[in-house]
C-alpha cells in the first residue's frame, strides 16, 4: 500500500527537522567532552525525555502493540519492577558515577576492582549493543518496507545511514535534543492511532475493555480454561509466572541503571546529581504510563480486527505471518492521508531514538574506556575526537550488517526474542556492580572467579536451548531466568571468594589517568 501526498510531505518534513538537528550541534562537537557528554550542562526534564526516547524504541511502537494482540499483558509486568529499580539508581548507583568527573559507567569498575575489569564491562556492553542496534533497525526496516515497497535490504541500509549521519556529526547533544522530540511525536502518533480505532468501534473504548477482558486479553499472569491459573503468582524456574516476571523485569532495570552506558552518560550530561535525579523521575512517571498505552493499542486493535476481520490480522493470530508487521498494516491500511505520514513519523521516531543512543554510547566506551585508557594514551583531545567520528561509522556499518543478517533469522515475537538476549548478553553485570556498591570485598581476583562462573553458567544455557546436550544434563530452567540466576551467582561466587581467599579481599584503589578524572 501507498502513502499519499500529504503523508510524504509530514515524514519528509520530520526527517529534515531531525537532520536539521545533527547539522546544528555539529559545530560544538570540537573536543570529546562536548562529544560525550555534552559539555555536562543538561536540565533533569531534558534528561528524562531523552531516557523515555532511548527506551521506547520500536520494540515498543511495533512489538508491544504485536504482543498484546497476539497474547496477553504478562510481558507488561517486568515495567512494574521500574518503580523500584528507580529508587535503588537515584539514592546509590546515581552518586557512585557523579563523583569524579566520569564519562563512562566502566570507569567505576577500575577504581573498584582494576583495569581488567573496566575492559570486561566495557566489551560485553558493546557485544549486547551491537545486537539490540541490529534487532531495532531490523524492526524499523519492516515498516520502511510497507511504505516504500522497497526490497529489506535497501530499507535497512538507507534507515541505517540516515541514523549514523545525523549521530556521527552531531554527538550527544543531537542523541538527546532528537530523543526529546522523538518522545513527543511517538506519544502523539500513538494517540491517533487509538483514536482511530475507538472511532470505528461501536461502543468505544468500553467496547474494548468489555469484549477484551472477557477475553482475558487484559491479563498480567497466564490463564488456565479461562481464568487465571492457579500457579499464575508462583515461585517458578520452569514457567513464566508474574512473579518470576516481576522478578526479571527488577534484574533488568537494576542492570540498566547501574551498568548501560547508555543510561550513565545521562547521569554524567546532567548539570548536577540534584538534576539527574530529577531526570529519572521524569523518565519514571512517563516511561510507565507509555509502556502501559502500546499494551492497550495492540489490546484495541485484537477488538477491532475482530469487530472488522483482516486476512493478514488472522494471519499474525494464526502463526503464519510476523506479528510485528501488525501496526505497519494498521497505519498504511487504515488510517487517513496526513496522519498516517504523522504515525510513520513516530515510528521512525522510535527506533531512531534508541539507536542513535546506542551509537553514541558505543563509540563512548570505545574510546574512552579502550582506545584512550589502553590502546593510545596520552594522545591530544582532537586525536581521540577524531577516532571517535571513525567509530561512529564503523558501528553503523556494523549495525547494517546485523539487521541484514536478523532479517535472514527465524524469530518469535521481537519482545520475547529481546527478553532473552538481555538475559544472555547481561553477563553478570548487575551482580558485579552490586558487589562494588554494598561490599568492600572483592577485588579484580574475586571478580573474574564470578565472572568466569557465570560465562560457564550462561554457555551451559545456550546449549541448553539449542538442544546440545543430553536430557539429564541440560539446564531445568527456563531461558528467561538466565540473566536472574547469572547475576546472582556473579554476586555470591564473588563475595565468597573474596571472603575465603584473604589475598582477595581488599580492593585496589585504583588510580585514572588525569584525562579521565
């Protein structure tokens, strides 16, 4: 299907003001710390948006409307665990990484436990952002597609270069004022999408809740014959219940605000400890309420393709076609000239936000956690400006090629697949930054012990689901709950090492390079 005239002229005039943006910001961008982290000068409500932006990526416009359709609202409770997690960044993980002057959350990881360590985080970062910029620009490219009608790999490599030019020039200040903008037009695209649903339905928004609470459509456990199960809130390894997904989604937000670049370079752009933490409650009290919004669309349009029946909506239903194709359907199949180019805008916006995130963070670590601290010290600042640019487009290279090989892949829902690379990929940061944070045990020794219990505990996992092993060996969980029990074991296997080997247990004061604080 085509877009009009009018829906050309509202995206194309959003892809220049975003561009517009990159070039604007381009002309600061003369030394690393204006690269970074913005000369530091950012007010909490900027920041706050800009974590909205980063989070909502099109995993949320395209895969929670596609879960909530197919399925139920269980993957909306790890969200809950938010509230929480919040309040355990803000009062003790926040002030850890405003001292010093920091540029990156790995720097914390040198004064705690030794340059090893740094280098540990810093590269199962980089591996776990690598595949979330493949997944989400593969996700932008499916819509890309359903509007242009062109092949998916010319979509995703001009989504890709159009993201890696305006975040290349423009640094962390174009990231975070284009992260700004991108939250507001995805709340407002997916306002009119609503609208339009509950305008063509009979009874309206009672209509929805009525026809899909009945069919259990609303539901945060999973239900048995039509009602919630009797296990639905219990303690389990094998099943996905609502506590053990209240449990994950905690890991989850601990791991983001302790230990993603993505998420400290905010904290270290903010103007003080008392502004960053004002930009997490901003991202607190916005960032739910969206979340919770995209779950009810993808519930409002399971009402409205039954009140209207839609051969590729039974398709999804059916197994037989990708459910995050689902709003790129709905937008270009039903929605009028003009707002469906404002909608497209928004989940552009989406996925842009994240990745240009990403690519920043990236190339953040990269330099200032690799290539300055190890590689070429005591270079000059345009040096490592310099490097910082040629990274930035070696990542969008990578990035492309990631999404060209996703779209080869076979998957289930991107939000269940996403779940799990979390859990594979988080590495036992969580438990490792823990262990810094609430112990004085512990040093590069103790750590790489849990390090290295959790690699072997991850890779006996992965086995595990690719069938590789024999039955009696094979791990008596569910893949979810890797990253739970890996952070976990990071954490005991550490302190005890620590506690019982006495050469272990006092950590080295580590001293930085001036450059670095």
């Amino acid at each position: 299907m085509t877009l009009a005239t009018a829906d050309w002229v509202v995206l194309a005039g959003y892809l220049c003001v975003v561009l517009g943006i990159g070039f604007y910001f381009s002309r600061r961008n003369t030394n690393t710390e204006e690269y970074f982290v913005g000369g530091r000068r950012f007010r909490g409500w900027v920041i706050g948006l800009s974590l909205v932006g980063t989070s909502i990526s099109s995993i949320t416009f395209l895969a929670y409307p596609a879960d909530a359709f197919k399925t139920d609202w269980l993957r909306y409770l790890p969200n809950l665990a938010l509230l929480p997690a919040m309040l355990v960044a803000a009062f003790v993980f926040l002030p850890f990484f405003r001292r010093g002057n920091m540029t990156s959350a790995y720097e914390f990881l040198e004064q705690r436990y030794g340059p090893s360590i740094r280098v540990y985080g810093a590269v199962a970062f980089l591996v776990a952002q690598l595949v979330r910029l493949a997944m989400i620009l593969w996700l932008l490219s499916l819509l890309i597609q359903q509007v242009t009608d062109l092949s998916p790999a010319t979509a995703i490599v001009l989504g890709g270069l159009f993201v890696g030019l305006y975040t290349v020039i423009g640094g962390i200040d174009a990231v975070i004022w284009t992260d700004v903008l991108q939250t507001v037009i995805l709340l407002l695209g997916g306002i009119i999408c609503l609208w339009v649903i509950l305008d063509a339905l009979p009874g309206g928004l009672n209509q929805v809740f009525e026809q899909a609470g009945n069919a259990g459509k609303f539901a945060l456990a999973p239900w048995e014959n039509g009602a919630p199960g009797d296990t639905s809130w219990s303690f389990s390894l094998s099943e996905k219940t609502a506590t053990m997904m209240l449990l994950i989604g905690l890991t989850n937000w601990l791991t983001e605000y302790s230990s993603n670049q993505n998420t400290v370079q905010r904290y270290c752009a903010s103007q003080s400890t008392l502004e960053a933490r004002r930009g997490l409650w901003v991202y607190l009290f916005t960032a739910l309420p969206i979340w919770a919004f995209y779950m009810l669309l993808g519930t409002a349009l399971w009402v409205f393709f039954q009140a209207y029946p839609d051969p590729h909506a039974s398709a999804i239903l059916a197994g037989d076609a990708r459910a995050e194709t689902l709003m790129p359907h709905f937008i270009t199949g039903y929605l009028p000239a003009g707002v469906a180019g404002l909608v497209i805008a928004a989940a552009l916006a989406a996925a842009m936000s994240s990745l240009d995130s990403s690519i920043n963070s990236i190339t953040t670590v990269s330099v200032v956690d690799l290539y300055r601290r190890h590689l070429r010290p005591g270079r000059d600042d345009r040096h490592y400006l310099k490097v910082a640019w040629t990274i930035a487009i070696a990542v969008t290279g990578l990035m492309i090629f990631g999404a060209l090989w996703l779209n080869q892949a076979d998957t289930k829902t991107l939000q269940d697949t996403s779940t799990i690379l979390v859990s594979l990929l988080g590495g036992g940061m969580l438990g490792l930054y823990l262990l810094g944070f609430f112990s004085k045990r512990g040093n590069a020794r103790a750590a790489w012990c849990g390090i290295g219990c959790t690699l072997v505990f991850t890779g006996w996992t992965i086995l595990t689901n690719n069938q590789l092993l024999p039955e009696a060996l094979s791990a008596p969980f569910d893949l979810y709950y890797t990253g739970l029990i890996g952070n976990v074991l990071m954490f005991l296997v550490g302190y005890l090492v620590a506690l019982f080997w006495p050469a272990a247990s006092v950590a080295p004061s580590a001293s930085l390079p001036a450059s670095e604080g």
